[in-house]
C-alpha cells in the first residue's frame, strides 16, 4: 500500500477505516492517563516497558490517524505511481475553488485554509463574491440525492404515515452519519481530557508541599496538564466546527427537499397550506433543525459528564460525593419550571409575533392605499397594540430569564455549600488539595447542570419543527398521470379531452367541469368564451393537469406555454422575465418585443429592459406586466399555447394589436386555446366552446354556432347593450372630449419632452433602478452605534449598576474560594488555621452574597434590554409608517420584515446578554490574572504579550466574521423570496415544464446562503483555535514556573487556586474574544434598525394653529405639478390641471409607462 499526501477532495480511506484509527488513538491515550494516575495519585511504581508500549501505540495513531485524513491508496489495477497523472489528465484541470477541499490535514487542524479568506477580508471589505465556494458535500448538489435516497427509502418501508419525524430524523442521520461520529468522538476526547486538570490538582498540591510520594513527579504533571490542555483545545475546536457543518447540511437539505414538494403541490394541497406557512417552515423549523446539531450529543454527554465529576469527587472526598450528587439532581430539578415556564413564555411570544407579523406584512402590502386614505397613523396603532401583547409576554420571558442565569451561576457555589456541608457533618477531613481539586470539578460540572433542561427544551422544540416538515411531505402533489403527454410530431391532435370530469375539492358529488368531449388539431385556434364562473379557466387548468381529474381523459402533444389571467412577474430584471431560462437571440428577441408592443415602454424606461422589476411587479403597470407575460411565451417557441383572457389588463387598442401581432401572426401555425371575454375575437377562431355551467354549451365555428343555440347569443347581446351604455354616457358628457384631447396634447408634449431630456437625466440616474441591493453598512461598527444601545434606556444610569454588581460577584467569588484555599490544612497532618465550622460558615456568606449579586445583575440587564427594545421598536416603525411611498416603492417588503421580525427578535433576547457577557468574561479575566499574579507575578512577562497578540489577532479576525455575518443577514431573504414567488407561478413554472430550472435556481440560493454561515463558523474556530494555543502557552509557563521554585516559597493551597482558575484561563480568554466578536456580530442588528430609524420622513401630518372647516373640502381639484416617479422617469413634467367643478369626470386617462 502506497501513501500519498494530497488535498482534501480526493478519495481517502474507507470512513469506517478513519473511524477506528481515531478510537485507536483514543484508547491509546487512555492507557497513558491510566499509567500516568497510577503512578500520580497512588505513588505505585510503572516498569518502563508499559511506558514504551503506550509511546509506540500513540505514535503509530498518530501516524494511521494523519494518513487515513490526508493521504490516498495508490491505485491498485497495474499501473505504476508514475503512470496517474497520464490516466487521470482530465481531472488536473479541475481546480475546487473550495478552500476546505483543498486543504491538507495540518491545513484542517489549525484551520490555516481559512487564510487566503481572512487576507482578502484584510484588504477590502468582503463581498458574497469573495467567498469561496463550499466543498461538494456541503452543497445541495452533493447533499441532495443521498438525502433524498434515504428519505425515499424510508418512506416506502413500514406502514403508517408516509413521512414522519422519525423518518426525517433517520435521513437525516444517514446522510451526516459520519460528521455525527466524528464529533462523537471529538466531544468524549474534550470532556475527558476536561476533567484530567481537577483530578490531578490534589497531586499538584502534594507535590508543592513536598510530599514525598510525589517526589520527582512534577514535570510528569507537568506535561499530563499541557497535554490535556492540547487535546481538551484541539477536540474542542473540531467538535464545535463539524456540529456546525452538519447542521449547515441538514438544514440545506431540508429546505430543498420542501421547495420540491411546494413546487409539486396539488391545488387542494395549496389551499389548505398557506405561503405564509410554507415560508415558515423554511426559515423557522429547518433552521432549528439545523440548530439542534449544537444538541445533538448532550443527551448522553450530560451523563457522562456527571459521572465523570462524580468520580473525581469521590476519590477525594468519599461518602460526601453522594451530597453531591443529590444537590446536582436539585439543581437540575430546580431548572426545570423556570425552563418550562421559558419555553410557554417563548411559545406565547413567537404567537403574538406571528400575528403581529401577519398584520405587518398586510399594511406593508396596502401602505398605497393607506396613505392615499390618510390612515397610517390608525394602523400604526394597532400594529403598537400588537406590540404590546407581545411585550407582555417578552417580559415574563426575560424576567424567567434571571430565575435561570441565577441558577446557573449559583449552581456550582450550591452544590459547593452542600458538599462541604456533608463533609463537616460527616467528620470526612478537608484539606486544600481536595477542596481546591473539588471546586475545580463544581465549575466543571456546571455545564451539565445548565445544559439538560435547555436540552430537553431544543428536542422538543425540533421535535415540533420535524413534525411540521414531515406534515407538509405528507401533502398530496398534482397527479403526473393526469394528462398523457405525447413528444412533439408524434400525432395531428395537440389536445384532446374525452369524457372528461373535473372537480377542484376531489369531489365527485360536486364536480367542476363534467362531460368535456373536445378535440384541437394541431394549428388550430380554439377560444373559450362564457359568462363570470361558466369553468373557462378551470378548462385551461384541466389541460394543464391541475384539476383534480376523476374521469376520463386528457391527451396533450409538444411542449406548452400559458399565460395566466393574473400576471405572475418575477423579481428581476425584465430581460430575465422574458427569457425564462432560454439563451439570447437578439432577433427573435427585438421581433417578441415588436409583438408585444413593449418597445415603447422599454424606451421610457431608463435601464430598458435591463430595468429590475420591483416586488409583485410594483414598478410596472397591469397591462405591461401581462404584455411580458406574453413575451415570456412567445419567446419559448413552444407547441400549445394556453392564454387565460390575456387582454382583460390592457386598453382596447393595445389588445387588439395583441391579438392581430401575436395570435393572428406569430402563433399563426401554433395550436393555440384563448379564453376571452372580447366577442370580436371569436370570429377569428376555428373552434369556439362556449361554456355553462362547467359544461361545453356550444362547440363549432363563429357562423356556425351563432344561431344555433342561446349561449353565444346571450353574450353577443351582452356586448351590444354595454356598447350602447358607452354611447349614451359618452353624448350626455360630451364636454369631456374636449378635456381628454387636451389632456392627450399635454400628455403627448410632456413625453416628446421627456425624450429630449432623457439623455441628460440619465447621467443623473447613475442608479436609478427602482429596487436596489439591500443595503448594508461596511466596516467596523461605530462606536456610536454601542453608545446610542446602552445610553437609550434610562439615559444609560442602569449600565453602572450592573457593572458594580457583577465586580462584587467577582470579588466575592475570588474571596470564598481563596478562603478555602487560605483556611483549608495543607495535608491532613498539617494544624488548620480556623475551625471546620468556621471554614464552612465563611464559605456560606461569602458563596450567597455572590449569588445576590448575580440576581441583582440580571434584573438590571433584563430591565435595560426590556426598556431598550421598546423604544427601539417604537422609533422604528413611526420611521416606517411616516416615510413617503417612494420608500415603500423601493424597498421589498421582506428587507422590512426582516428588520422588524429577526432583527427585533435580537434586541428583544439576545443583544443585552451578549454585551453584558462582554463586560462579565473581561471582569472575571481581570479576576483570574490577579489571583495568578498573587503566586507569580512573572506570569506578567508572558500574558503582556500574549494579551497584545490575543488583541491583533481579533482585529485580524473581525475584519472579515463582521463582513461574513452581514452577509448572513442579507443572504436568507433571497431564498424566502423565490420560495414566495414560486409557490404563488407554481402552475406557469409547471406548465413550461420549468421545474428543474427553478430547483436549480433554489440551490444556488441555498448555497449561497450556506457560504458565509460555514467559513463564519470556520473564521470562529479560526480564532479560538490560536487563542487557546496562547492559552495553553501561558497556563504552561506558570506552572512549569510553579514547580521550578523550591518547597516552602509559595503556599501550597494558594498556588493550587492559581491553577484550579488557569484551568479555564484559555476558555475565559476565548470566551472574551468570542463574547467581543459576537457582539460585533450582532450589533449589526441594532444598527440596521437605527438605519430605517432615520429614514427621510413625510411632512407633518397637521401644524398648529390648522383649522379647517367642518364642510371641507368644499370643491375637488386635481394638481400633477412636474410630477415624478422616484427619479425613474417622467410621467408628467409640465403643468398639468384639471378642475372637476363639482362635475363628475367619466374620461379615463391612459398614461403610458
């Protein structure tokens, strides 16, 4: 077997393979600590030949372990090593642009391939196109056919529902089996090696009093701490980037899995789940999903954690580990209601969110109208009663809250007290090296104690989330057998329905359309016509195999375009509408536009065709979007084409170059079903079906059919009395025509100017599209953006308050285990300096009082961030609702939503923690050093500098995470977008047989999300990987310094209190820097709101001194004064003024766009 180094993205060792190389190596190194305790802590003696068998076995780990992650197997089918390049030239051309892939092992293990990102986050500010790519297996195409394999696979074995949570959870788990062991092992190698420091510091302090049984064994110590230290770092790191990883594949896989089904729907499917729920399920319940990968080991880690701590405790103490035990399981109880009543809170909360979001979104869709009527500051005010619904509820959360942090921050001093306490009442000796060993593993074993509630909570939160997706899995698609579709050229009928039964519910005693019998050649003409509700689009949708069929049969032949009543426009530019996927061919192109009289529109428009068409199209007016609808079919050259009363958005004139451009003309030869309300369109067509009922009334030719039956009568009558109503109102307003020429003149003077000065404007539109990409600030955050947080609520006063209350904690805290340490007889024959009952007792006073200080601490941060919200949220959306509607015109709704949903939920629950858990983490560094330098100052000589580095390193690193989170924010709303608009052109994208453009479409989305969520997870690790190394470096130096002294220099149980806190020195650091950048992070938050908070508002709504009379207005008038469209272009650009004299105005304006 040959070994050949090489990147990432080739083939490697079988995973099963790696996988026992990895327990191989874990297993080796737990011989070693076993050999390495025996001798420690029970003075026993080791022959040096089990030391040289562990030595070897780690090594040749060690060396299994770098081979099976970065070396390959040379081929095996006859061909020499040299010979490769030659076989595989075609696959060195390719080149990942994946800084994962390619990376080799000692690349992966410090996370060194994250540089060539962080140096160009050095040089200039990131953009979505500096990140890289994502490894293949990380992508949706690389995710998506193994999940969906597995998904399929379990779905057709056992009975029952076809998908369920446990279906879900299984796919799920095949797909990510191996990033699931892997950090498997990585979290039992991090909470082993964890626990090494509080087991052996009893020794450490023997060693220092000069025990003799420890003689000669402090550099083993030594080194036994360094090397867990390494470890408990590097197994940290790993851990925390691969759960990261498989919850960024498991929600990517999740949320493609339910595009595909949406896309799939059946119309009964659709309506009994709404877009709204479906947007959910993307944005909420996947992405808890991928959450819960943070989650996913604690259920037995938790376990072992305890028993791990208990194990330790009882070595040192006995009996008196049994009282620890019983105050962990009350503490844990303890968690219980203030979680339980957290998670109803929560629930409470997300309701009255949903609901106020629903009522925001609304307004937002209607603001036009709200404005025009004045009624913005009403709806305003129901939208703040919403809020306060909410706030009550947001309340109770944060005040919950602080019955939590109280419990985990008291946790370890309760069980602490209660250990000590059995130990006094038990007679067990205490000594400092087993108190000092015994503290260690309280604050150790805190974690646990604070993670299984809030555990049990995310299983149960996913649990729902799970249940949610694998509910709408389970919804009904649209039947692929419905319509027999036939290759293009293999018959002369294009359509053909024979005894045809149609019913939207699925119900056959109410069906929809009954006894369809028609059939259209291919180049023919057929148009539908009837009165409102005969079933003529319910006709088109049964082509389409959108009703539920329950007889008979449809037959289609070719490819087929259609062309819905209701324009569906996506978001884009216009070019991109037309093309629908389809390469560029400027004739055939220009000849589309000519036929759709869009030329015209595109020339008034200052981008063309480029121009990006707003939000549902809001930039275009009815009868452009339904001409581009056309343009988009005519453009796809298909065989059939469907038209659901294309003309009913545009003028009469324009409809009828329509119908002669496009029907008579382009589609002349086509096979082409029209339904219209037009009667002057039916002569045109060979077959007429009129429609009563949901039956065909009446089928033939225009002459044929006219009078042969009442039906087509009764509409052709129809048409004459509404020509005659015309007429009538037209004689008794015949003023009116002298006004609507003049209107034309000026109308038709204004555009003629507009032409003459549009090349002047258009220097000024540099970027003039009507919607932008979202903004986003660049660079660091400002400071004033931290300053305007702390100092809204209150003007600041509660900031100092908390900041006092958390030193005293620190100090209290420091001081009741100093005593301890101080108090504590060095060995059980030393003479100890105070009482046992005098020990505990201090202990107590010291340990509560600390733990009123955490209380007090949260209840002041809790007011401020409740206090601070308000206000915030208040300010924001008066911004809103008070900014003219040219902002509105702008600005997607989803960009508003997404600050006023996600953004406000940070400043609600997260934003005062993470700044509070800055200032808290740099106080308790503070209060580590300072108990360090008390046994050794020249500890100063290292941690200046690495102090210093820590800073530059955070600089570098802040960079790029700031840019990377921004891009976060901003990349989720285009999936959602796409998800909305697919869901609601559903049956277009269908019937163009577009499914697989668009689901390519939402992968490169999802991808592009996926980017700057997995190297900022990376650029984290990044971090606290070179962090931890200076850690592990000074937590080194000050004990290599400590054994270095002789006996009786320093005290004993002080210089074991040192180390009990360098223990966390590297996980403080870290968590300062983490804290600091996480802040950073999510400060954007706050700064995106202050951003829509000084957003150019309307002018007032009244002045003082305004009187206006009671019968105002008294008379109408109309003004357009040089009137503009948000810098788009003209529509009006001279004065235009139209008096109505109290006389109604009947004319009807066209004013082209």
């Amino acid at each position: 077997m040959q070994l050949e180094y090489r990147g990432r993205g080739e083939d490697r060792f079988p995973a099963p393979l790696r996988l026992w190389w990895a327990l191989f190596l874990l297993l080796s190194l737990v011989a070693v600590a076993v050999h390495a305790a025996t001798s420690l802590c029970y003075g026993l003696p080791v022959p040096a030949l089990p030391w040289a068998r562990d030595a070897v076995e780690v090594i040749a780990a060690v060396a299994l372990l770098v081979a099976g992650f970065s070396a390959k197997r040379a081929a095996t089918t006859g061909g020499s090593a040299s010979e490769e390049p030659l076989l595989n030239s075609a696959s060195d051309d390719t080149v990942d642009a994946s800084l994962f892939t390619s990376a080799g092992f000692l690349s992966v293990l410090t996370f060194s391939w994250m540089g060539p990102l962080f140096a160009v986050g050095h040089r200039k500010t990131l953009g979505l196109d500096d990140v890289p790519d994502l490894d293949h297996g990380d992508s949706v195409a690389g995710l998506l056919p193994s999940f969906k394999t597995n998904l399929e696979a379990l779905a057709s074995s056992g009975s029952g529902p076809k998908f369920t949570a446990f279906k879900l959870t299984r796919a799920l788990v095949r797909t990510v089996w191996w990033h699931i062991a892997v950090t498997a092992l990585y979290a039992l190698i991090y909470n082993l090696a964890t626990y090494v420091g509080p087991y052996l510091i009893d020794s450490l302090v023997q060693y220092l009093n000069g025990d003799e049984r420890y003689a000669g064994k402090g550099k083993l110590l030594v080194v036994t701490f360094i090397v867990a230290k390494v470890f408990e770092c590097l197994s940290q790191r790993h851990w925390f980037f691969r759960l990261q990883q498989a919850g960024i594949r498991a929600r990517s896989a999740l949320v493609s899995v339910v595009y595909q089904k949406g896309l799939s729907l059946s119309s009964s499917s659709r309506q009994s789940c709404t877009s709204g729920e479906m947007i959910n399920i993307i944005s909420v319940d996947a992405d808890r999903v991928g959450i819960f990968s943070w989650y996913m080991h604690d259920p037995w880690l938790v376990p072992l954690q305890v028993g791990l701590a208990l194990f330790i405790l009882y070595s040192t103490l006995g009996v008196a580990s049994l009282a620890a035990l019983g105050a962990t399981i009350a503490v844990m109880l303890a968690n219980v209601p203030p979680m339980k009543m957290q998670e109803k809170f929560q629930q409470k909360l997300m309701d009255c969110k949903d609901v106020r979001m629903k009522a925001t979104s609304e307004i937002l869709r209607n603001m036009r109208i709200l404005k025009l009527q004045g009624w913005e500051m009403k709806f305003l005010s129901k939208i703040n009663d919403l809020r306060t619904t909410e706030t009550s509820w947001l309340k109770k959360y944060l005040y919950t809250w602080t019955a939590a942090t109280f419990v985990f921050w008291g946790a370890p001093t309760f069980v602490a007290v209660a250990t000590f306490g059995a130990c006094m009442l038990l007679g067990i000796p205490l000594d400092s090296g087993k108190v000092l060993s015994a503290l260690a593993t309280f604050r150790v074993l805190q974690e646990p104690i604070y993670n299984l509630p809030d555990t049990i909570s995310m299983m149960i939160q996913t649990k729902v989330s799970l249940d949610r997706i694998a509910s709408f899995l389970c919804l009904e698609e649209s039947p692929m057998d419905a319509v027999e579709r036939l290759p293009s050229g293999s018959s002369n009928v294009a359509i053909e329905v024979s005894n045809g039964c149609f019913s939207w519910d699925g119900s056959p005693e109410l069906p929809t359309l009954k006894d369809l019998n028609f059939q259209a050649r291919q180049g023919m003409h057929v148009a539908v016509c009837g009165t409102v509700g005969s079933g003529k689009s319910s006709l088109l949708s049964c082509i389409l195999g959108e009703v539920p069929k329950l007889s008979g049969e449809v037959k289609t032949c070719g490819t087929m375009a259609y062309v819905s009543q209701t324009a569906w426009i996506q978001s884009g530019k216009i070019q991109d509408n037309i093309l629908f996927g389809k390469e560029m061919d400027s004739e055939k192109y220009d000849r589309v536009l000519e036929w759709c009289s869009l030329k015209k529109d595109l020339e008034i428009l200052p981008f063309g065709d480029k121009t990006v068409i707003g939000e549902r199209g809001i930039n275009l007016s009815g009868g452009q979007k339904q001409r581009i609808q056309i343009a988009r079919a005519l453009y796809q050259d298909s065989d059939i084409y469907l038209f659901d009363d294309p003309f009913s958005a545009v003028d009469a004139h324009t409809g009828s170059h329509l119908f002669k451009e496009c029907l008579l003309g382009a589609l002349a030869s086509k096979t082409v079903v029209y339904v219209t309300h037009q009667i002057e369109f039916l002569p045109a067509a060979d077959l007429i079906l009129v429609m009563k009922g949901g039956r065909i009334a009446q089928a033939g030719k225009y002459n044929n059919i006219l009078g042969s039956g009442e039906e087509l009568m009764e509409l052709v009558g129809a048409h004459q009395d509404a020509l005659t109503a015309l007429d009538v109102i037209e004689v008794a307003n015949g003023g009116s025509e002298k006004l609507s020429s003049s209107l034309s003149r000026s109308l038709s003077s204004a555009e003629e100017k507009d032409k003459q000065n549009g090349k002047e404007e258009g220097d000024k539109v540099q970027s003039g599209q009507l919607v932008q990409e979202e903004e986003r600030e660049k660079g660091r955050v400002g400071f004033w953006v931290y300053w305007k947080y702390l100092t809204l609520a209150y003007g600041g006063a509660l900031v100092p308050f908390v900041l006092i209350a958390q030193l005293l904690f620190q100090v209290l805290q420091i001081a009741s285990n100093y005593w301890m340490a101080w108090a504590s007889p060095v060995s059980e024959d030393a003479e100890p300096p105070v009482s046992m009952s005098t020990l505990i007792y201090v202990f107590v006073a010291l340990a509560v009082a600390s733990s009123l200080c955490i209380l007090v601490r949260a209840l002041f941060v809790v007011t401020a961030a409740y206090k601070t919200a308000t206000l915030l949220f208040n300010k924001m959306h008066m911004a809103i609702f008070r900014a003219p509607m040219s902002f509105f015109d702008s600005t997607p709704s989803g960009r508003i939503l997404n600050r006023a949903s996600t953004d406000q939920s940070e400043v609600d629950t997260y934003i005062a923690n993470q700044m509070g858990y800055v200032a808290f983490s740099i106080i308790q560094l503070v209060g580590i050093i300072v108990v360090m330098s008390q046994v050794a100052w020249q500890v100063f000589v290292v941690f200046i500098p690495v102090i210093i580095i820590f800073l530059c390193y955070q600089r570098y690193y802040i960079e790029t995470a700031r840019e990377l989170q921004r891009l976060v924010g901003v990349c989720k709303a285009p999936i959602i977008q796409h998800f909305a608009e697919s869901i609601s052109g559903s049956t277009t994208i269908r019937s163009f047989g577009k499914e697989d453009q668009f689901v390519l479409t939402n992968s490169h989305l999802i991808d592009a999300d996926s980017r700057p969520k997995f190297y900022n997870a990376a650029a984290m690790e990044w971090l606290c990987f070179r962090l931890d190394t200076l850690s592990s470096f000074t937590f080194a130096f000050a004990l290599i310094f400590l054994i270095s002294l002789p006996t009786g220099i320093i005290d004993p149980g002080i210089a074991g209190l040192a180390v009990t806190y360098g223990l966390n020195l590297n996980m403080l650091q870290a968590w300062v820097v983490r804290s600091m950048c996480n802040l950073e992070n999510k400060i954007v938050s706050v700064e995106r709101i202050l951003q829509y908070i000084s957003i150019p508002e309307e002018p007032p709504l009244s002045t003082s001194g305004d009187k206006l009379p009671h019968n105002w207005p008294s008379e109408g008038e109309i003004q357009l004064r040089n009137l503009h469209k948000f810098d788009i272009f003209a529509i009006v650009s001279e004065l235009l003024e139209i008096q109505s004299d109290g006389k109604r105005i009947a004319d009807s304006v066209f004013c082209q766009m």
